[in-house]
C-alpha cells in the first residue's frame, strides 16, 4: 500500500465497509489496473460514501443479509447485481464519478453476506450484533494482518458465466454461516463493551480475518468483471500525496491519528445496559436487527427500488435517523415547472467553497448566516437570509420551545435561500432543475444539479458542501447559519461527532481553519468562535434530532 494510500486510510475510512474497499483496489487485475486504481483514489469520496450508502442513506437491510440455511431469505444477490449493472453502465458511458460511487454501493452489498452475523438471525444475535461488528471494525488493521500472515487463500468460484455474482456471494455467506454459531456463543459481550477488540476470541480472530480477506478478494474480482465489461479505458488521473495535502483544512494531527468511532460505542453501551437491566435487547436494538426480524416475521417482499439510483429519492442523510421519511409534496406550483429535481448522486468532499460569503460575526444566539458569494472574483452580493420560523424540539416540552439555544433554526421545509451559503441568485438559479425547499437540496444529487446548471462556481462538491451545511443545522437546535458552514468546513457534519468533540481541540480547530486562506474567502469577518460558543455548539448537539423528525 503506497504512502497515499495510506494516509487515505487514516483520513477517509471510518468503519469496516470503507477499508475493505480501499483493500480491494489492490485486487484490480485489469489492462491498465494503475490507472483504475488512480480513478478511485482521486474520486475516494464517491467511492467510500457509496460503501456505506446502504446503511447511512437506503437502510434497505433486508438487502444486507443472505440466510443460507433459510432459502437464502435476503435480498443481497439481487442488490448485488442491480449495483453491478449500474457500476458497468456509467463506467461504459464514462460517467466516471456515477461509476466510482456505483462501485462503491456494490461493495457493500456484496460482502455483508461474508460476515457470519448476516446470514441468519436470531435473538441471541440480535443481542450481540453490532458489538462484534463494532469489534471487527477496531481490530480490522489486525485482523488483516493476520490473514495475510496466514495460508488461507481465497479460492473463490470462478466470475463467469451466468449467475457468477450470485455464486460467488452465495459461497462466501456459506463459508460465514458455518461459524455462525460460534460467534454467537462464543464472542465476549462483557469485555467487548469496554474494550471491542477483547470481544473476539483467538479463534473468532480466525474466523473474520478469513472473511474479510475473502471478501476483498470476491469484490476485488467483481470490480474486474465489471471493469472488462465496461469495455472502455479509465481517464488519465493523477492521484498524488501532495495534491491530497492541499484539499485539507483541518489540522493535520487530525489526520494522522484515528479517533474512536463514539456513536457506535453508544449503540453498544445502550444495548449492554438495557440487557443487563432486563436479560434482553429491545429497546435499544439495532434498527438493521429489527428490520430484519420483523420482515421475517412478515416475510415482507424484497425491495430494491428504495435504493439511490439516478432515478431514486433517497432518505437524507442521517445516521441516527429512522426508517426512511416520505419526500415532501410538490405544490401544484412547481409541478408544472419544465425539468425533474435531481436525486442520489455520489457525495463529494466537504471542502468549503472558495466562493461564499458571510455576514460578521455576533455571539449567539443572534448571529445570522448569509448567502454564499455567487460571482467568484468579483465584490459578494452579501444579504441576510431572512430567519425561518424557529422549530421547538418536540421532544424537550414546551419550556424548550421558550429555549432561543433549542430552537432549530432551520427546517426542511423551508423556502431554499434560508439555507446556509445560499443566497438569492443561487436560489433562483436553483430554481431551473425546480429546487424550492431546502428538503429539495437536501436530495438532490448534487454532480447532476451542477452539470444540468453549468454555473462555474456551483461545481457538485460545493453543492454537497451546502447539503451538509442544511443537514447540520436542520438537525442541531440553535446553531446558525455560519456556525455550520464553519463546522463542515472543519469536518464536523454530523451531529454524533460534534456532541462527542473536545472543546478545546474544536475551537483550535476552527481557529486554524478561520484564519486560513479558505476561511477568510468564506468569512466575511473571520473572527473565531469563542470556547464557550463551541461549547454551546457540543451542549446542542446532544438535543439533534433526526431529519426525519425535522
């Protein structure tokens, strides 16, 4: 693994389904396999949000499993080969992001069948499901080094003929489901909570070394079908250490050490708590677990249209959300507009916009946030987006809703030039491809919205940008409009990792990046937030809701 590639594994992959990703781009065994291989590390966003697009956006996960023993229930063959399609066609036509992304959703899809855990299910599973994930994901770095020191080669089915895809996941569920049981009994519920890596045995070692190194092979192996049937050659990119080095606008410690992922440890201390207190997990269970045993228990048909697709309208993302909310109605207003509103498109780095403005800095509660600079190189057009009518969070009671740092200042169903960093022009820009709401920026597929535009400052990763900006202060009660454009541009946007951030670090943080060159284009009084302002950011975060609930 090169020295890029290494430093991409410290920055961008955060759990399991992005390493084994990144660990199958050194399975490509195609003409012209560096140069693929450069595609994907220069479009790494794409390619490890849509990794785990099927569990942060389409929370399909009946998708997710294949049940070996039990008919093969699941729908992980038929997702399979759905995303398998769509990564040939966009490569073929050379939509190279779409194909990055594509390839991306199809990972996941195939190797969850390679994890024991998903091909059956019971309520002692349920129990200790996303503890062992979560202890397969810390020990991930040694649980491939150990398969890489061991003799267990993969020897996977052959990827030809027809049915291939289907094959050679059925064969890794099976491999998984024949230590099934032994997971289940054996993996240490007690020591995991404290301390994940303890939660698996020596020889539950064995076991998930043995099947992620199988599974990087398998979708390895897909990737290369998929490449050879796309029958065309990859662009000429350039992927350099250096180049990563300058997108980045954090502090660079931030980088080269690895945070804990906290808000799986809360899943996990709320299931251990909760069977402790009553000798089994309901309340707390894992929303893949209970979709799981309630489709079972209703044997509910599969369903892959749900899924992002060109065509798709996916759940805004949310990790803490719930089942995926209902689109908003489109007034009979627009409905008459020329031109579909654009959804699920591959998201793009979170590096703010050269190009935005914002008003000066007040202390909150009455700060305001302004609309981005819409005409690069030239004097911003800066004018206070008007405030939406403050939201209470439903669930702090009435007394909350007399709370200014509660309210939520933003909602989806807000007119679109309340949203962070857009501005009046933008708005009626936007306005072309019938973008009204701020629930319309939220799902809509930004790299389309910029090549249907064609507006040189509203390129797809600027646009994602501004998503994220929306989502974090639809979600978060009080914070404005430039205290999110300042959190995203920081790297914070969601609202589980601002409520687990150290003051001091996130104000140092923000500092460093308000008084770099990025943050005086997009401030217009680059003043730093204060530590007790960042600290009544982290105290808000812990009120987020979800923005199904916005």
């Amino acid at each position: 693994m090169s020295l890029l590639e290494r430093v991409l594994y410290a920055w961008k992959c955060k759990g399991t389904h992005h390493k084994l990703a990144m660990d199958a781009l050194r399975h490509l065994d195609v003409d012209e396999a560096p140069a693929w291989r450069n595609l994907f590390l220069a479009n790494i966003e794409p390619y490890l949000d849509g990794a785990k697009a099927p569990d942060t956006k389409f929370r399909d996960f009946r998708n997710h499993v294949l049940h070996v023993a039990d008919g093969e229930w699941g729908g992980a063959i038929a997702a399979a080969e759905l995303w398998f399609q769509r990564t040939v066609e966009a490569f073929a036509a050379e939509d190279w992001q779409r194909g990055v992304y594509a390839a991306g959703v199809l990972s996941h899809y195939m190797t969850d069948p390679f994890m024991p855990l998903h091909t059956a299910q019971s309520e002692a599973e349920g129990t200790i499901h996303r503890a062992c994930e979560w202890s397969v994901s810390k020990s991930y770095d040694a649980l491939r080094q150990l398969y890489e020191a061991s003799d267990d080669a993969a020897e996977l089915p052959s990827a030809d003929g027809s049915g291939w895809l289907g094959d050679l996941i059925r064969d890794g569920a099976w491999r998984a489901h024949c230590c099934y049981e032994e997971v289940v009994e054996n993996y240490d519920l007690d020591r995991g909570v404290s301390d994940p890596p303890a939660g698996l045995t020596p020889q539950l070692q064995k076991h998930f070394a043995r099947q992620l190194g199988h599974a990087a092979v398998a979708f390895g192996t897909a990737l290369n079908r998929a490449l050879c049937e796309a029958g065309t050659s990859p662009p000429r990119t350039l992927a350099t250490l250096h180049g990563l080095l300058a997108t980045v606008t954090i502090p660079i410690f931030w980088i080269t050490r690895r945070m804990a992922d906290t808000g799986e440890r809360r899943v996990v201390k709320a299931i251990y708590d909760e069977l402790q207190l009553t000798g089994r997990v309901d309340q707390s269970l894992p929303e893949e677990c209970r979709q799981i045993r309630d489709a079972l228990a209703g044997d509910e048909p599969v369903e892959l249209e749900s899924m992002a697709s060109p065509q798709g309208r996916p759940a805004p993302p949310a990790r803490t959300a719930p089942p995926t909310r209902k689109a908003p109605p489109v007034d009979s207003a627009h409905a008459s507009d020329s031109g579909p509103i654009i959804h699920s498109a591959p998201p793009a780095p979170s590096t703010p916009s050269p190009d935005s403005a914002d008003t000066s800095r007040r202390r909150p509660p009455m700060r305001e946030h302004v609309a981005a600079q819409e005409e690069p190189g030239t004097p911003a057009d800066v004018q206070a987006a008007s405030e939406p009518a403050p939201q209470p969070d439903a669930a702090a009671g009435s007394h909350a809703a007399d709370s200014e740092s509660l309210r939520f200042w933003l909602s989806p169903d807000d007119p679109l030039v309340d949203a962070p960093s857009i501005g009046s022009k933008t708005a009626r820009r936007l306005r072309r491809v019938r973008m009204r709401t701020v629930a319309d920026l939220l799902e809509c597929d930004p790299y389309e919205v910029s090549d249907v535009l064609d507006v040189h400052y509203m390129d797809g990763e600027t646009i994602r940008s501004w998503q994220e900006q929306a989502s974090l202060m639809c979600r978060v009660p009080g914070l404005r409009g430039h205290d999110a454009q300042i959190l995203v541009a920081c790297g914070i946007t969601e609202p589980e990792d601002l409520a687990v951030a150290d003051v001091d670090e996130l104000t140092e943080q923000c500092r460093q990046f308000v008084e770099s060159e990025d943050g005086q284009r997009l401030l217009r009084d680059p003043m730093p937030p204060l530590p007790e302002e960042v600290a009544a950011w982290i105290d808000q975060a812990d009120h987020a809701r979800p923005l199904a609930a916005a």
